[in-house]
C-alpha cells in the first residue's frame, strides 16, 4: 500500500477514486475543500481512477490509472502501457 497525498493532506491506501469532485481512498470519502485537485503517489498502489485532476505525479506504480488523459504524460524510470 501506497502514501497519496491530495492538495498537501497524505493517506495510506491503495485505490483512489475521483469522480464528480469527490476524493475517495479505499471507499472513504477523503475530499479536500479545494476543488483544484493534484494528487502525488509514494510506492505502489492497486488503482487511480480520476475524471478531474489537475496533476498526477506517481513514485512508485499504478496496477491501473483509469479516465481519459487530455495533456501530456512522461515517465523517468518505467513503463507506460496504452490499453485499447
């Protein structure tokens, strides 16, 4: 299980959902009041699923980064996988 921190505030988890401007963490709602949303991932973690993010920075693993990506996406050190 993985650290995620949301606007500054960090969780232990493994699956992070976001959807309509609701932050949940292992089925707990966790929604920061700030509606701008970035979120940064320490170590691994099973599944992120988010419609409105404004940054996603991930040290560690994603099983599964869901939603569709409109900008850019770069990695250091890993893999990037495109399911169709």
């Amino acid at each position: 299980m993985g650290s995620i921190t949301i606007n500054g505030k960090t969780y232990v988890g493994g699956n992070v959902l976001i959807k309509d401007n609701k932050v949940f963490i292992d089925g707990k709602d966790q929604t920061p009041d700030d509606k701008i949303i970035t979120i940064t991932v320490q170590g691994d973690i099973n599944d992120l699923s988010a419609d409105i993010v404004k940054e996603i920075h991930v040290q560690g693993s994603v099983g599964n980064l869901a939603g569709l990506i409109n900008g850019s996406v770069k990695t250091i050190s890993g893999d990037i996988k495109h399911r169709k």
